[in-house]
C-alpha cells in the first residue's frame, strides 16, 4: 500500500487567527482515516484547506497527494486530480435541479442518461422524487445529506473529504451513507478522511485509523475503535488527560 494524502506540519490561519497547529496525518491508498474532535476544534477548517478553498491560509506544512505537492494548488485543480468533498452544512442552490448537478458531478452532458449504477444509487438514496427539485431547497437533513454524498459518489474522487456526515441525520440515512462509502472505498480502491464529533458513522463502516483533534493540535493516533470507546466513556476531556499524546504509528 503506498501512501495517497500526506499531511505534513500543516498549520492554517484564517483571517490572521492560527486555527491549526503542526497536523501531521498519512493516509493510504484504500483507507479511510477519521479524526474525532469537539466542535469548534479545527476539524472543518482541516477539510477546506485541504480542498484549497479561500481564505484558508496555509502558513506552515505541505500537503502532499499521491506524492505530488498541492500546497499552494486551487480548488479545481484539486478536484480534477481526483480529491472531492462533502459539506457538513450542503447550500441551498436555487435554479438547479438535483438531476442537472448529479449529472455535472458525473461528467455527463444535460442531454445524456445516467448510467444504471447511477440510477441505482439514486434509488437506494430515495432521491427519486427530489430528482426535479431545485438542490437542497426545503429538503430535510437527512435528505440534504443524502444528496450531498451522492454528488460525491458520482464524481468518483480519489479520496473523499466528508465533513460531519453523520450530524443531523435519521438513523436510516446514517446507515444508507455509512454502507455506501464503504462499497465505495472497496469496490474503488479509494481512502476517505472522515471528521465526525460522536463517531456514529463508524457503526456502519471501517476505519483502519483515527486520531483526535484538539485545541488546533492533534492529541493522539489510535485505533478507531479504541478512541471512540475513550469518548464514549471519558469525553474529549479524557484525550486532554491521556498521556498517550501525539505518537503516529
């Protein structure tokens, strides 16, 4: 297995306030990586660098994507290489119907059919019915979500951002999402950096490695499995009293 996504001593500011400090994460080709943390702790802003969206200011570390450095790389740059994420909070877009935007992420043509695993996933997602609504307008969270993943499955990215995609969901759509990146990251051979606060994701897919962010900094590298435990039983406050902290395996 070589390496896909090397996050090296990165730190990022935001209007001039330091947001993350020295975050070092390697994830493999085929794995999927979360990092748990509490909200407000750097997770999201993590993501968006990542992806290269403005105003994210990278002042210190390299980004490194199948052994290429996209530091300093736009956002379409980054997809185009095969990198894709998806939002914790999808936008409304008004004027554009759901069926127009799964196509552009499938890089078909508005005149062109989807494909029949296309139209599959559309059905597992219970998106039939949205298909000619404008994209998020007066969907439910769950549906947003749902929608959301689905766009990133259609544009088959090398490795998947997912920003929280288990917050604000039903239990049904957890499960649908969960078991779809799974099938996804195994038919495809692809890795996804996952962030997650409460780690129910990880009831219906696999992690091979995690860590916690905290205060701007990572505080340990464990077993997925172990640290969600750790949380469960501890709280975030436990990962500030371990002694375990900062050991990258």
């Amino acid at each position: 297995m070589h390496n896909i996504l090397e996050i090296k001593n990165l730190s990022v500011e935001i209007n001039k306030k330091r947001i993350l400090n020295n975050i070092n994460i390697t994830i493999g080709q085929g794995q999927s990586y979360v990092m748990f943390g509490p909200n407000g702790s750097g997770k999201t802003t993590l993501l968006m660098a990542l992806m290269g969206m403005p105003g994210y200011l990278v002042k210190k570390g390299r980004i490194i994507f199948e052994n290429k450095d996209i530091t300093k790389k736009a956002v379409d740059e980054r997809a185009r290489l095969g990198i894709g994420i998806g939002f914790q909070l999808p936008q409304e877009i008004r004027g554009v119907k759901l069926l127009d935007i799964l196509k552009i992420s499938a890089g078909k043509k508005p005149n062109q059919e989807l494909g029949s695993d296309e139209k599959r996933l559309i059905k597992k997602f219970m998106l039939t019915e949205m298909l000619e609504r404008d994209v998020n307008l007066d969907f439910s969270g769950g549906e947003k979500k749902r929608a959301e993943v689905l766009q990133l499955l259609f544009m088959k990215p090398k490795v998947m951002l997912l920003d929280e995609p288990d917050s604000g969901v039903d239990l049904e759509s957890l499960k649908m999402i969960g078991e779809e990146i799974q099938r996804y990251v195994e038919k495809n051979n692809a890795s996804a950096l996952v962030i997650t606060h409460q780690g129910h994701i990880l009831e219906h897919m696999r992690a091979e490695k995690a860590c916690v962010l905290l205060k701007n900094t990572i505080y340990c590298y464990n077993e997925p499995q172990k640290i969600l435990e750790s949380i469960r039983k501890k709280g975030y406050v436990g990962c500030l009293r371990c002694m375990k902290r900062r050991r990258q395996e």
